[in-house]
C-alpha cells in the first residue's frame, strides 16, 4: 500500500524530487545560484558580471570536488594506515 | 587592485527595512533595479529551488527549527512557506494534539487537520472518507498531503533553501551599509 501512494504522480514544490541517485548534479545549481546572487552585491561595475559569475562558480565547484577528494583518501586510504582495523 | 569603498556612503535603513521585506527590494529602494533583479533571481532561485528538490518538508519551523534560523532570513516569504506548511499539509495528531507530518498511507481531513486512512476501493484506487459535518466526503484518489523527503534529497533541499537565508544577510547588510561593497569585486 505504501509503495502504491508513493509512485502517485510527483507534485512539484510539495513532494521531492526523484534525485536520490543524482543529488551530486545539484552542486552545479547551487553553485551557480550562489554566484549570481553573491556577485550581485560585490560587482561595482556589472560590464564583466557574467564572466565574474561563471569564474566563482567554477571555482566553488572545483573546491567542493578537491575537498571531496580530499575527504576520500584520508578515510579509505590514511586512516587506515594510521589506525589500522584489528 | 583598488579597495577603496563606493561613492555611495551612510546608513540607509529604508532599505535595510525593503530587502528584509522581499530579497532585492532593498536594492530596488536604492534605485539599483539591475542589482536587485539579479539578487532576486539568485536568492529566490536557492529557495524555491530548495523547495523543488526536498519537497515542502525542508521548510519546517518545528521539526528543523536551527535550519529555519537560517531561512528565515529570507523574509515574510519563508514564514509564509512555513505557515502553510503546517496549517495545511501537517497533520493533527488525535493523541497528542500536535502537528506532525501525514504517514505514507494518511490522508488530510480539510475539515480539522486530522489524520484520515487511506484504504482501497473495490478497483484498487486509493480512497479516504471523512465527515463533513456530518455528511461523508470521500477523496478519490487519495494521497498523503506531502511526501517527506529523506536521505541526500532532503539534506540539499534544505541547505540551498538555508543559503538562500545566509546569502540574503549579506544582501540586507549591504543595501543597509553601501559603503561595505569595495571596488575590488
């Protein structure tokens, strides 16, 4: 019955997205949305916003994903030589 | 690379007040329209953008209330988001009296906010009757008010609805002091 109620058809803004196996593509947005909002107040003079925007949101995602792979070795690979698993 | 501040100086708290209001309103109020549109397209964005992806749920004064601290910050429009959240999809609890979110299989009574079962009908269609004054109402399809979002879907929902809240400060802060923006953007 569960099941069932849960596969009625999705209503946007009310139920959530169907992104459990694609949440990471969200960080493009968020990021995205992040810079436009942020450069907004910076930006003395909008003539290169665009380009300013483009330029943080890579960068956000560029040290979202270096911290991500930071993360990744020291749990798989430095922890385990530190404290190895008895 | 320059940091001296802008020409334009001093407190301005009509502004303060217009972007606490409605994020890019405060610009606005500056007569700084491009700025504020691009504000409200940024802030707004994290926010529905949020409730698009963890559902309703995400704004929750009651069940997430540090995360609300944040959102908050958003403005009236996030206490009304929360309002209607749970006035009208949560749920009134007939043991304890309190809101809570529908269970998967509860409908939402729209009479008083009580929890109603979902049962199937002889043609497998999800069905659930409540009493109108008196007079039975059945609601068919039925379905749960919401669906609460769990796990990443959640999580992301409510950080971007959240940043929308943390970025706006830094919006009211900068229409309420215009001297803060520096050249060196």
């Amino acid at each position: 019955m569960h099941a069932e109620l849960l596969t009625l058809a999705m209503r946007p803004f009310i139920d959530p997205l169907p992104l459990q196996r694609h949440w990471w593509l969200l960080l493009v947005p968020v990021c995205l949305l992040v810079s436009i909002a942020y450069k907004a107040v910076r930006v003395t003079d909008f003539s290169h916003y665009w380009k300013q925007v483009l330029a943080m949101t890579a960068q956000l995602i560029i040290a979202i994903v270096g911290i991500c792979i930071a993360a990744f070795i020291l749990v798989q690979f430095v922890i385990p030589r530190i404290m190895p698993v008895a | 690379m320059s940091t001296s501040p802008t020409s334009s100086t001093g407190f301005d708290p009509l502004a303060g007040v217009a972007a606490i209001v409605f994020p890019g309103a405060g610009h606005l109020a500056r007569r700084e329209p491009r700025r504020a549109a691009l504000i409200a397209v940024g802030i707004l964005g994290l926010f529905f953008g949020g409730i698009l992806v963890g559902g309703i749920d995400v704004i929750d004064s009651r069940e997430d209330r540090v995360w609300f601290i944040g959102q908050a910050i958003v403005g009236p429009l996030a206490f009304g988001v929360d309002y209607v959240h749970q006035h009208h999809f949560k749920v009134l609890d007939p043991q304890g009296r309190a809101l809570r979110s529908a269970f998967p299989d509860e409908a939402r009574n729209p009479v008083d906010g009580t929890p109603i079962a979902i049962k199937k009908d002889q043609n497998g269609t999800p069905t659930a009757t409540y009493n109108d004054h008196g007079k039975p109402v059945t609601l068919s399809p039925a379905s749960p008010p919401n669906i609460k979002s769990l796990s990443k879907v959640n999580e992301l929902g409510t950080l971007m609805s959240t940043l929308a809240g943390m970025l706006n400060l830094i919006i009211i802060i900068d229409a309420m002091f215009p001297t803060l923006r520096r050249d060196n953007a």
